[in-house]
C-alpha cells in the first residue's frame, strides 16, 4: 500500500488482467444500485468474490441467489461505494474531501477492508483542522471508544492524573506509517488486511483528533460542528484535564449552544429544566466554575438557567472566599472545579505529513526550552501560533511595560472588581 497525504493509493489485490474490468460493462454479471439515489455500478462476480469475503458470502454464499443480478445497497453512500470498487479492483483511490472519506470509512468497515479504512485514517489525518476535527472525533466514536479501550493493559510512562487521550511511544515521531502501540492494540505491517489493525490505527486518528482539540480549544468549541455532538462525546471533551481554554465560560457557552440544539431536535421547549434535564449533571458540572472571576460566573452560568439556587450560593461563596453550607450534591466535585487544566503531555502520532510536522515542531520546541509544562495555554504547537498570536502578544507585552497604562487599567479593574464583590456581597447574603 503506498498511502500518501492526496488520498491516493494503490493496492495490489488482484492479478494485472483484471486491472481494466473496474466501471466495465465487458462481462459484468451483476449490478449494484447504491445510495438512496440508487447509483448504478457494473461488477463482476469472480473478481469480487476472490477479492473480498463479505462479497464471497454475498454472492457465492449459500444464501447467495444466482438469478438475481441487480443488488440494491441502500445504507451506503455512491462515492464511497465507488472507492471500495476502486480499491478491491486493484485501481488508485482518490479521497478528496473529508465527508467523501468518513463514508467510505464506513464502506471499508462493513465490507471488512482493512487496507481501506487506512488509507481513510491517514488522508483524515492529513486533513484535521479546527473545521473537520469534531467531525472526524465523532464519526471515529462509532468505531473506535477510547472510554471502552481505556481498560486494556496498556504501557503509560505518565502518571495516572495525564490526558485522556491514548499514549504513544516517543520512537513514533519521524516515520509517516505507525510502528506504535495504541490502546492496546499492536500495529501490523502496511498491507494487512486485518481489521483488528484497522482499528488500530482508527485508534491513532482518535488520540490525534483528542490532541488536536486540546491544542486548539477554543477554535474548536466556536465550531457548530460542536453541536452535533451526541451526550457522551461532548462530555469526554468538557472532562478533559488538558484543555487549553483560556477561559472556562468558553467552555460553558459551548455546552449552552449544544443544548438548546438538543432540546430543537427532541422538539422540546426551550425551558431551563429542559435544558438542563438533556445536558446532565456531569457534563454540567465539569465546568471549573471555581475559575472564573465573579464577573464571568454573573454574565454567563448564574444567568443561564442551568443550575439551581443552591448550586449558585455554593458556587458564589467559594468564588467569593464566603463560608457557605455545604451541598452534597457538590461536594465530591468541588475539589475538580477549582483545579486549574494542565497542558497536554505526549506527541501526535505521526500518520500524515501534517501530525508529523506538528509532532517535529513539538520535539524542537521542548528540546529550545519554548515548551512550558504547565499552564492552559501552549501557543508554538502546529497551526495554533500565527502571525496574529505573535502581534496580540507583542500588544500585550507592550502594555505590561508602560506603567502609567498599566496603572490606569489596574485602577478600573480592581474598581469594577471592588463594585462587583459588593455586588455579589449583597447576592449571598440574599441567597443564605
């Protein structure tokens, strides 16, 4: 298999005389209509059948009918189709757009390809970017459930408090085919077939994508991608511990958008108790709430809806340094909402030119000492330190070393500090 980052791949399945019968009529014995549109595709019994077990069964199989030479397939989508043709004909597959490749993902599922689903995994990886990222992370779920595979016995040189995605080995980095062992499963050479393998390397692509959203959190919640997320897959992000959020309500507006899409698609109203019945304790509490200041918990959680008036006393006079009586419904998550998320240790795997890259500019990176184990923010990973990171920083700087500005802007924020305490003062009394 010669994958590379345009999608295109041969793979040699099938002797040479067969190479031309790919889209021919010339002794075709069956027809497949495919898609709800119901494309047409020509095939040939003998070729498919020696390429592929699912269509040995399907077509020679003992229920098998050779009468019939018209086979519908409705659950599969027409380009994607058309590549597991190409691919199992032993012709290049040209993958050219991210939905074009999670469909035929699908196909190389169902009809047991794992030669295809690589190339699908390496293209999707050549293509993550803060638009297709969440897209990518959640059709991976149907296939690959890190939540499930994070039982296995598996090697880890972090310490048990690190992220959550899958671990890697540091000999990864340098190689754009993986020698790695991801979540358990060990990855065999390029041309296998095997499908445990296939899930291998989905299992690759889920820590790149998990390590992508940490790296690149805020563009990643702002997409609208974010709210076609399903429950589970929304929470495993807002639990992350490695996060690079510069702010939690960020965090916390997200999880309001996904909601009330939620609450539109069961064709609910839009109350607060329907808002927060879809959402879930857990997810809603995986907010560090304790990190906010007291003006961006009023503007943004005590406004919403979202939590009760006992969660909001509680929340408020931690916030506020006040005694408050305690909640056992929050008392066990507390501890979490005040600790602050650390950057996210470990290295991309290199699957494509691009983790590749972003995996070598992390090692130069650590090896100048630009690298800061701590903190929520990392700034000279990948794409996330632009031109216009550098100009915002240089701007910032610039300001911290004028001390009449400086002076001025410590005065007005430590006055709209002082108003709002006396503000929330007055709120917690109220509340107790």
């Amino acid at each position: 298999m010669c994958p590379n980052d345009n999608g295109a791949c041969t793979k040699p399945l099938l002797p040479r005389r067969w190479d031309s019968l790919f889209d021919s009529e010339a002794g075709s014995d069956v027809i497949f209509l495919v898609g709800p549109e119901q494309w047409r595709f020509p095939g040939h019994r003998a070729v498919l059948a020696a390429a592929n077990p699912v269509f040995q069964a399907m077509l020679n199989g003992p229920m098998a009918s050779r009468d019939t030479t018209t086979i519908p397939i409705e659950d599969v989508d027409g380009r994607a189709f058309e590549n597991l043709l190409r691919y199992l004909y032993k012709e290049a597959v040209q993958l050219q757009s991210v939905p074009t490749a999670l469909h035929t993902l699908y196909a190389a599922f169902k009809y047991q390809c794992g030669g295809l689903v690589k190339i699908c995994v390496l293209y999707l990886d050549s293509q993550l970017d803060s638009s297709s990222v969440l897209e990518v992370y959640s059709h991976l779920r149907i296939y690959y459930d890190p939540t499930v595979s994070s039982h296995r016995n598996i090697q880890d040189n972090s310490s048990s408090a690190g992220p959550s995605a899958p671990p890697m080995e540091a000999t990864a980095c340098g190689s754009h085919i993986p020698s790695v062992s991801v979540e358990g499963y060990q990855f065999l050479p390029a041309g296998s077939e095997d499908i445990t393998d296939a899930m291998s390397y989905c299992g690759a692509l889920q820590h790149n994508c998990l390590y992508y959203i940490d790296m690149h959190t805020k563009e990643v919640l702002e997409q609208e991608q974010l709210e076609d997320l399903d429950l589970d897959g929304l929470r495993l992000i807002a639990e992350r511990e490695t996060l690079t959020v510069p702010l939690e309500s960020i965090l916390f507006d997200a999880l309001v958008r996904w909601c009330n899409r939620e609450c539109k698609r069961r064709r609910l109203e839009l109350s607060a108790e329907n808002k927060r019945a879809v959402l879930g304790e857990e997810t809603l509490y995986a907010v560090r709430y304790l990190l906010m200041s007291s003006e961006e918990f009023l503007a943004g959680p005590m406004q919403s809806g979202l939590l009760n008036q006992r969660e909001i006393n509680m929340i408020l006079g931690h916030i506020l340094h006040h005694p408050v009586p305690e909640n056992p419904c929050l008392s066990n998550v507390i501890p979490r909402m005040r600790t602050p998320r650390n950057r996210a240790r470990g290295q991309p795997i290199p699957l494509s030119q691009r983790s590749n890259l972003e995996c070598s500019d992390l090692n130069i990176a650590i090896s100048q000492g630009n690298g800061s184990q701590s903190g929520n923010t990392r700034r000279w990973v990948g794409k996330g330190y632009g031109k216009k990171d550098a100009k915002k920083q240089k701007k910032q700087k610039s300001k911290s070393c004028s001390p009449e500005r400086g002076n001025l802007e410590g005065h007005k924020q430590s006055t709209g500090s002082c108003i709002a305490q006396c503000v929330f003062s007055a709120l917690s009394c109220v509340f107790d």
